[in-house]
C-alpha cells in the first residue's frame, strides 16, 4: 500500500507529483499516474483540474483508457505517453518504463542530463509498484546510467518475502488445477482477482488447461481496455456454463467456502476449488496454504505483481543509487531509514552527508562483537535491525580491525564507497595511514557497476520485454 506522503510524492527540482492526488495544489504543473490501483490515484475525483486549467494527468495509453472509463475526464485532462522514449515535460526528459506489474503500470525515468545549467538529483527513477526484472536493468533509458535518487517499491521490503517468480506461481495453479480434475472431475475453479491485476494468473492458467474464463460485464469491459493479447481475450466468455474458470474479486464475499459452495450449486459442479493469488500467502515450508469445508477447497498461490525481497535488492544493485525513498511501508521517517538499511549495502553513499556523518561519527557505545554477528551478507543490516539513526558503531573495529569479520561490517558497507578526500575532511581524526589502506581493503565490497558493455547497449526496444520475461 502506498504511502500517503507528500514529501515523497514531489519530483525534486520540478513541479511534478508522482500518483499524488491527495496533494493537488496550484504548484503543480503536471500530475503522473503511475498505475491504476486505488492506493495511487486516490484523491483523484471526476472534477479534477477545477479552476486549474492547465492541470494534465501523464501516464500510459492503458491507465489513461481506464482513468477515462472510470472517472469520465474529459481528454484535455489526460495525456498518455509513449512507453519506452523519452518525451519532453517541463523541459525534463520523462521516459516510460513497463514496470511488470498491473495491465498499465509504468515505472516514471525523470533525466535532467541535457540540461545546461546542471541540477542535483539528475536522474530519478520512480518505480510506482513493480516486479523487477533483470531485464529493467537493460532498458535502453537505465542501462550504464547511474540513478540519483530511487523511489522503490517496497512492499516486500523484508529478507521473508521470497516468493517464486509469476511463471512459476501460475504452474503451481496449473498442476493443482490438473490433480483437482483427475481426483474430482466434477469441479469448478474460481480465482480472486483485483479490478485490475492477476489476470496472468487466470489467464496464464486457463491457457494451460485450454478452459474458457467466465467474468462480469463489468469485468469483461475492463479486460477490454488493457490491450491483453486477442488469443487471452478469446478466452474470456460472459456464459458461465461455457467456462470452468470463474474469475471474481479477491474479498471474503465471493471467495468464502459458503460463496464458492452456492457458485458451484448454481454451475451445475459437484466440487469447487477457488485460489488466492496474493505473495502474502508464501508459505517458507513450501506446498499452498489450503482450507477445505465441504465441497470446497481454497488455495492461497504465491503470485505476486510486486518484487520479492531478493528482487529488490538485485535491482537496487543494478541501479546503484545515490539516494533512495521508499514507498511502502515507511509511513515515519523512522520506518524508512530502516527500509533504505537494507539496501544500503548495494548503493553509492559518496553524496549522503547525513549518512556519512552519522557512520563516521565517534561511537561511545559500540555493541558487543556477539551482537553484530548472523548477517547472512558480510555488509547487509538485517530486516530486524534497529534504524541506522540508533545503530551504535566503533570507530575502531572497522578501522583498525579485519574488515572480513562481522564487527563493524556496516561501516565498511558505507567507507567502500567514501571518497578519501571528504571523508578525511569529515572525520579528521582518522588517521592518514589508516584511511590509505582503507580503498583497497573495502574494494572488493563496493557493488559492481551497472551494465554499460556495448552488447547490452545494442537490445532493441522490441526485443526488451520478449518471450521468457518474468511476468
Ligand atoms: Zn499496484
């Protein structure tokens, strides 16, 4: 769930608000909308732009088809962007990136790099809600470039969330879906959705078992609007007698056992099998959460629209940002220092004074070696770690002491990428011959640099998101 943050909502050096509605205000010259789920667009209503006449939504062709649909706006309020090249706004280059997530959803790549007169951040990625994929990392507008500032999607943001990729989570439906048939050939199959979302996993599954899919009117018109494929669509059916595979909103009211039970009554089925999918339902013990009640048997499917934890930190890596804002779950400043902790390990710090301050600072009160020790990464904080603001650190171990060890592995973490000039300037009683040795030492911690060799460089936009892209 997005947090509802104004700050965090601004594009720094700009009068742009990334899904910021609940913040309109006459400072804004263009609003963006990253995809079409509620906990973005909120605050948008059917009068928006009254009494701001240049008021203009951005956003791809899908989301602006739906904000049209859904909220009536006239066309003068709505501008859909080209996916994948970069359009002048503002005199900021803005490119459109497929960020795998809902029909629709786009990642926002603000570049200020053209400009004369230089500005600080100059590249900033805005992933909305994202699946990352490795592929990201090749797009044409990111490749070899380095990222200012990150604003990520951390739903998942937690070392537990290692929910399997979407192909696999829809071969999980797929196998069940087979064993349910050959035990009970008389069964009906339900998958929750949201208005917008899943549909690769009912789809995806359907496709596999050759089964039609039965969806509301309401339904049907929506599917309608996010340029699925014509084969997908040509499963899609309005007679529920015709399709085995019913497709209803992922709340307790329709995907209950007394609620399937009636829809299968109704369909004519002896057994009903409904699933769930949602990341939420990873089980680390492996197999599907299950619950059965009489003729009907719920199946909670990993399938997840946003990036694991493991997924995060690969794309964090490739992006190597200076900065870094999370989305979700970092409501309080408190709450996001921990998050960026976790990622810290894998970004640039040379610019961040604040953390720089802080982890250079004389430590009074340095934890015991003891404490330090159980990261599974020589220089990653734990989920269960404090804030970096309360984390105590020594001087001394990283210093002095063997840098392989586990004490004092965050500092090393940040002094990997510490430009020894500024930080002899900061920390002036580090001494010479110590902060020497430190570069060579800390090395081979510094993450690699984004791709940039030139066979990558040459991908096409065609070919960026071709067959075997993790969806
Ligand atoms: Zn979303």
């Amino acid at each position: 769930m997005a947090e509802q943050v104004e700050s965090i909502k601004w594009i720094p050096n700009t009068r742009f608000l990334v899904d910021g509605f609940r913040f309109q205000s006459p400072r804004c010259s263009s609003y963006f909308l990253t995809h079409m789920h509620g906990d973005h667009y909120c605050g948008l209503t059917k009068s928006f732009g009254a009494g701001h006449l240049e008021a203009v939504i951005y956003c791809s062709k899908i989301t602006a088809a739906l904000l049209t649909h859904d909220f009536g706006l006239p066309p003068r309020r709505v501008r859909a962007l080209p996916m994948d090249q970069p359009v002048s706004i503002d005199g900021v280059r803005v490119t459109l990136i497929d960020a795998n997530h809902c029909p629709g959803a786009v990642m926002f790549f603000f570049d200020f790099s053209h400009r004369t007169a230089k500005v600080s951040p100059e590249a900033i990625l805005h992933t909305g809600d994202m699946r990352w994929h490795a592929r990201m990392g090749q797009h044409p507008a990111l490749c070899g470039r380095r990222i200012d500032l990150l604003l990520m999607d951390t739903t998942y943001g937690a070392p537990k969330h290692v929910h399997p990729p979407q192909e696999e989570a829809v071969a999980l439906i797929v196998d069940t879906m087979r064993k349910e048939v050959a035990a009970r050939p008389r069964t009906l199959f339900v998958v929750g959705s949201y208005r917008i979302g899943k549909e690769r996993a009912y789809l995806g599954a359907a496709r596999a078992m050759g089964w039609r899919v039965f969806c509301n009117a309401d339904k049907r018109k929506v599917l309608g609007l996010l340029d699925l494929p014509a084969a997908d669509m040509a499963l899609v059916t309005g007679d529920k007698k015709a399709a085995r595979v019913h497709v209803v909103a992922m709340g307790q009211a329709q995907m209950s056992p007394e609620a399937l039970t009636s829809r299968c009554t109704a369909a004519g089925y002896s057994h009903v099998v409904g699933f769930r999918p949602t990341g939420w339902t990873f089980r680390k013990s492996g197999g599907l959460e299950v619950r059965r009640e009489g003729c009907a048997t719920i199946y909670g499917v990993p399938y997840s629209e946003h990036s694991n934890f493991e997924e995060l930190r690969d794309c964090v890596r490739t992006l190597h940002p200076s900065r870094l804002v999370p989305t979700v779950n970092a409501a309080n400043m408190t709450a996001s220092r921990a998050m960026v902790d976790k990622f810290a390990d894998l970004m640039d710090l040379r610019k961040d004074r604040s953390r720089l301050d802080h982890y250079l600072r004389p430590a009074a009160t340095a934890p015991p070696a003891s404490e330090r020790q159980g990261s599974d990464h020589p220089t990653a904080l734990r989920g269960g770690d404090p804030p970096a603001a309360q984390l105590p650190h020594s001087r001394s171990a990283p210093l002095t002491g063997d840098c392989g060890s586990a004490g004092g592995a965050s500092e090393a973490m940040v002094l990997a990428d510490v430009d020894l000039v500024e930080q002899q300037r900061l920390q002036p009683a580090v001494k010479p011959e110590m902060a020497a040795a430190q570069p060579r030492k800390w090395a081979k911690a510094a993450p690699a640099a984004p791709c940039g060799s030139s066979k990558r460089r040459q991908l096409t936009l065609g070919s960026f998101f071709g067959k075997g892209a993790q969806r």
